[in-house]
C-alpha cells in the first residue's frame, strides 16, 4: 500500500490512478489529519508526501514519522513545487529517501517509487500484483490466473513479472532480452517469442492480457 498525501485534488488523483495503473494500492489524502487517522488503520509500503499542505507542512509529518520506532524505516518521497537546494537537502537530511520536483512525469514518479522500494528492502516492497484475474505473488513466487495456480519456469516467471510490474508500457525484445536474460543479442529475440507464447498457453484466459505490439514488443494491460 502507498499513501500520497497531496492537496491539490488533480495532481492527488492523477497519482493515485497512474499507482494503482502500476499493480500498486495505493490511497490519498488532503492533508495531515486524514493521513494520521488512515495510518492508525493501516501502515503502508512507501508515503509520496508534499510539502505544502493545508493543515501542517510536510517536513513537520516526515520528521514524526522518522522520530517514530514504528514507522522511522518507513520510505518517503518528498513531492512538492519548491525546486531550491536548500529545501531538498532539508528533506534528505530529515530522512526523505527521494525529493520530486513539481511539474514531474508520471513515469518519472514511478521510477523513483520502484527505485526507494527496490533500496528499502522485502519488508516494504510491493509483494503481489494483480491485473483483472491474474495475480502474481513475488514472496510465495505464485501466480494465479482465473482462480487457477499456474506452475512456470523460473524464466516464464520473471518475464510475466517484469511484464506485469511495467503495465501498459511496451517492452521491445531486446529489452526484455537483457532483464530477464542479461544480454543484448538480436538474433536470440526469439526466445521472447517463445517463452510469451509458452505463458499465454499456460495462463489460459488470461493469456489474452499478454499483448502483441507489432514492431514494437509486447505489454500487458493498456490498450491495443
């Protein structure tokens, strides 16, 4: 679960949206007084935390979170309008694990979000991922589809994950040639090939989220 605590309501659900977009869950919040409530309920993943809020400033909740046992591990992404030196060092030197600057790209917040996840380690990284009836399950390297646990290779697991961890975002094969593989060699592309028509059989229906970019490479999820 990622918590943004933005706000402004455009840039808050634009966040939330492209998240959840992602595989991730993810809730927003206003401002400080709802974000304390929701955390008494449930400690997320990651918070994305702005500077400027209505109620009290950013630098204020990030200094108690990491004056806190409970949550002084906790990631955070500092998220505001404010693009001096001196305001980004003041958040890394309170603990911030990252600072973006307002106006930021979707896939650029994204990034960094994968990127703090990946430092913080297996305790705070996203564990399952789900799209439609398909649910991948990095801890328990489980995949169900359609209600149905489906058996992979190890490679078969990695390339579904990798696709599915960059949802609606097309993958050329060399690309997925040297993440799942480690190497960039032209004529071996069809190893892709192989290996996605392999998991399209074995995830049945919802093999058919797998889709065939021409020219281009494969995604899953997003549009044709």
């Amino acid at each position: 679960m990622i918590y943004c605590v933005e706000d402004d309501n455009n840039i808050r659900d634009l966040v939330v949206y492209a998240l959840k977009t992602a595989g991730y869950e993810a809730l927003g919040f206003p401002d400080g007084d709802r974000f304390y409530q929701e955390m008494k309920n449930k400690t997320p993943s990651l918070v994305l935390l702005d500077v400027m809020l209505p109620d009290v400033d950013g630098f204020t909740i990030l200094k108690q979170l990491k004056s806190s046992e409970q949550t002084k591990d906790m990631p955070v992404i500092m998220l505001t309008a404010k693009g001096s030196e001196f305001d980004k060092v003041r958040g890394l030197d309170e603990g911030a694990d990252d600072y973006v600057t307002k106006p930021f790209g979707v896939m650029e917040l994204l990034s960094r979000v994968k990127a703090v996840l990946r430092r913080t380690g297996p305790a705070y990284e996203e564990k399952e991922i789900v799209i439609d009836n398909l649910i991948l399950n990095k801890k328990r390297h489980e995949v169900i589809a359609d209600g149905q646990e489906i058996n992979l290779t190890l490679k078969e697991f990695e390339l579904l994950n990798y696709l599915m961890e960059n949802r609606g975002i097309v993958l050329s094969r060399d690309k997925i040639l040297e993440k799942i593989w480690g190497y960039e060699f032209e004529r071996e592309t069809r190893t892709v090939d192989v290996h996605i028509r392999r998991l399209r059989h074995k995830l049945g229906v919802c093999g058919d989220n797998i889709q065939t970019v021409r020219g281009s490479g494969y995604r899953i999820g997003g549009t044709e």
